[in-house]
C-alpha cells in the first residue's frame, strides 16, 4: 500500500482520504526553471497554483481546482557543506531519503517528528515537529530557503541577508504554501550521534503529576493516553555515548508492525463496526506494549512506521496549560459517550522565532487527537477543539481544525507581519486556494 496521497482518474486525494481535489492539470518539473515556467504559465492562463508533497496533510492546504505541482523530481542533496555543518536539500525529498542520506555521511538533523514519509518542503511549510526540550520543530532547523515567487522570479533567503530577505525568512520557513513554492532548504546538521529511547508504561496520573520534572530531565519525552483507560505509554530520547544496541529484528516486528500496526489496525476495524468494544479494546492495547531500551542513530530512534490510516486534528497550547487541558479532555471523553480508538499524543516544544509557528514566541505543549480513517470524528474533534482554543491553542496548520483568520490574527502576534508580506509577494493571490483564504483571510 502506498504511503503517499493518491492521484487517479485526475483526482487528487490526501493520505487520510479525507481531502480530494481535482486540479485542471498536473505538472512534475524536474528543475527550477521548469516549475518557474510552470508558474508564469499558470498566471497567464488564469489559474491558481499549489504545490503538494506525500499528501500527510489533513487539511486542504494543497487542494487546487488550478494547477497541482508535483516535486517528486525536484529531489536529492545538492550540497553538503562540512564547515558551515549545513546541508541543502532539493524540496520534493521525502524526509526518509534525507535522513538515511545524511546517516551515510556521518550526519544528522538534532530533532524530527515521527514520521519520515513527507517532503521536507511539505513537512516544514505546514510546521511539522518531534517533541523537544531544547531543540524545536524541522522548520527551526532551517537556514536558508529557495523559492519560486509569484512573477516567476527565483528568491533566495536567510538570516544574514537583507532586511527584506530576514522578513521572509522568519516568514517564510512556515510559508503554508502562500509565499511561494520552496525549492531548496538549507538545514543546519550535526554529527551523527546516538539516543537511547526508553519507552514505559505509566499511570496517567503519576504523568500528570510529574510531568514538568520528566520535561526537565529529558531531552525529548512524549506520551500517548489510551481513551477509557488510566493508562499511558512514556518515550524518553536522550543522547548517548553508546553502545548501539538496536531493537532486534524480532523484538521490533513484533512490537513495532504486528503490535503498532497489525493487531492495532484489526482493533480498529473491530472497533469501528462494534463501537462498544472500544473501551475493553483500549484497556488491552494500553498494557500490550512492555517496557524497552534500545540505542540507534537519530532517525530510526525518534520515526516509526505508521500503516493504520487516521485523520488527525493537534494543538498547541502553553506548556504551562498542558496538565489542565489533558485533564479537560479526560473529562469530556468519560461523560461524552464518545467511543476513542487511537490513543492521544502528547509533545513539546521550545519557544521559536518563526511568525506563523505553533511555538512561535511561547514554549508549548502539542496535544494530537486522532480517529481511524473511516470512522466519523467530527463530534471527538469538536469537543476537543472547543477545550483546546479556550487554552489559546494553536492548531496544526496541517491537521483538521476550524479555526479562521480572525482567530488567528489574536493567536498570534506576528500575524499582521506575515499576511503583510504575502501582500507584498503574491498580491494577485496566485497561490491563493479556499484553505488559505480561510486561514489568512483573502
């Protein structure tokens, strides 16, 4: 089965089939020049232009009835440069052939999400990000841009350039897909290193209660809490001297495909045709993982595959608010009657300095709720947002919400500095679809 989004009969679909588009036509340009002309050329016949990675994306950010811009031929490393310990990356690479890449180089990004399937362009223009103590989202990482700009023009931007180059930068890194189209991204990398990863089950009280002191002491600590159950599973990444000691052939099929895959996925299919089963399913899926701790290099340490097929909705709130919102949601979900299959995730974040980021200018705490594909999520999903935005939660830019450019313009205080630019760089709205004139007003 493909882990990508779909594209039959000219219908695009995203991965979590909950997004179609049918765009009047398709373009794969294998340079830079040919996806400027591809620009120019939409512009002068009329219709809007969206560019679209693997299709992760819940929302329909990419969605066009114009022109679909597929960069799976924009691919591959173009530069790797040991003395600014940088390197640049065309934009249609998944993050899995970047990160293995760069493992055989003896390098790798400091922090990532969980999954590795999407574009880089595509996991950092919706603000794709891992949990982390120090070290924040993929965006972050980012220290230089290459994009196409509406007239067609090729636009190059960093800290260090000029005054209106570090405007769109700041902006631009979580560009949402309305600045431009990026075709290369300089990430700053390391050495490769080791983490240990310790995974444990715990109460989801005592993670509640010691929650501010599990966030101090690791450099990167998750959880996820099984709906219906008092029961969560921890994740604790922390650099290690080493040895690797990987998980073995085994131990990881049988944990990380049969048990987080194929038991999890007929759990879900026996769930959704009997929704009464739900709470005795979660309580067994809650205790079906074992403690474990294994060393590997970064990306197969923080990634793991992910085949049962979701739609998902995440906020950012204060990390100050984490404990009250979770406790919120915990009562909701006890006295909603509503059935909860997918365990939520819970993530942080360090503060950062990007203007539409979900951890722009305040540490923050990621809450991800999800349901099976399929099954319908909009009463679970509302009921959390409305928890979530009473926290001043900023959603996902790629994940489900309802949230409008009015919200936005209070949740974030740089909102006026981004829509600015865009009016500077796209002022006929070329990469305008309803999503965006949703989320930024038209």
């Amino acid at each position: 089965m493909s882990t990508t989004a779909s594209a039959k009969n000219g219908t695009w679909r995203n991965w979590g089939g909950n997004v179609a588009a049918r765009p009047a036509r398709q373009v794969e340009p294998a340079s830079v020049d040919e996806l400027a002309a591809a620009v120019r050329k939409a512009a002068e016949d009329g219709l809007k232009v969206k560019a679209v990675g693997t299709g992760h994306s819940f929302t329909s950010i990419a969605a066009t009835d114009g022109v679909l811009i597929r960069p799976q031929l924009l691919a591959g490393i173009r530069d790797i440069d040991r003395n600014a310990m940088t390197v640049t990356v065309e934009a249609g690479t998944p993050l899995k052939r970047l990160n293995a890449a760069l493992a055989r180089e003896g390098l790798s990004l400091t922090n990532m999400g969980d999954i590795m399937e999407q574009t880089v362009s595509g996991a950092t223009s919706t603000g794709t990000h891992g949990t982390g103590r120090e070290s924040a989202s993929i965006a972050a990482q980012i220290k230089a841009l290459e994009l196409v700009t509406a007239d067609g023009s090729v636009l190059t931007c960093s800290e260090k350039g000029t005054e209106e180059e570090r405007a769109v930068f700041a902006a631009a890194r979580i560009g949402l897909g309305a600045l431009g189209i990026v075709t290369a991204i300089t990430f700053a990398v390391e050495p490769l290193f080791l983490l240990t990863a310790r995974e444990e089950p715990m109460s989801f009280e005592r993670v509640l209660a010691e929650f501010d002191q599990l966030w101090a002491e690791n450099e990167h600590f998750e959880f996820y809490w099984f709906p219906h159950t008092g029961n969560t599973n921890t994740k604790r990444n922390n650099r290690s001297a080493g040895p690797e000691q990987p998980v073995g052939q085994l131990a990881g099929w049988f944990e990380d495909e049969f048990l987080s895959n194929g038991v999890f996925q007929v759990a879900q299919w026996v769930g959704r045709a009997a929704p009464a089963t739900i709470p005795g399913i979660a309580r067994i899926s809650s205790k079906a993982l074992s403690a474990r701790t294994y060393t590997d290099i970064p990306y197969k340490v923080f990634t793991s595959p992910r085949r049962v097929r979701f739609v998902e909705m995440e906020y950012a709130v204060p990390r100050a608010a984490l404990t009250e919102t979770l406790r919120e949601l915990k009562a909701m979900v006890d006295r909603s009657g509503l059935r909860i299959s997918f365990p939520i995730e819970v993530r942080t974040a360090p503060a950062d300095d990007i203007t539409l980021s979900t951890a722009s200018g305040r540490d923050s705490a990621y809450i991800a709720v999800h349901m099976f594909r399929g099954t319908p999520y909009q009463a679970y999903f509302t009921a959390a947002e409305r928890i979530f935005t009473a926290h001043e939660g900023r959603p996902h830019w790629g994940k489900v919400h309802t949230r409008d450019a009015e919200y936005f313009a209070e949740a974030y205080p740089r909102f006026g500095e981004f829509t600015a630019l865009r009016d500077r760089l796209d002022p006929e709205r070329l990469f305008q679809n309803d999503y965006l004139r949703r989320v930024l007003g038209a």
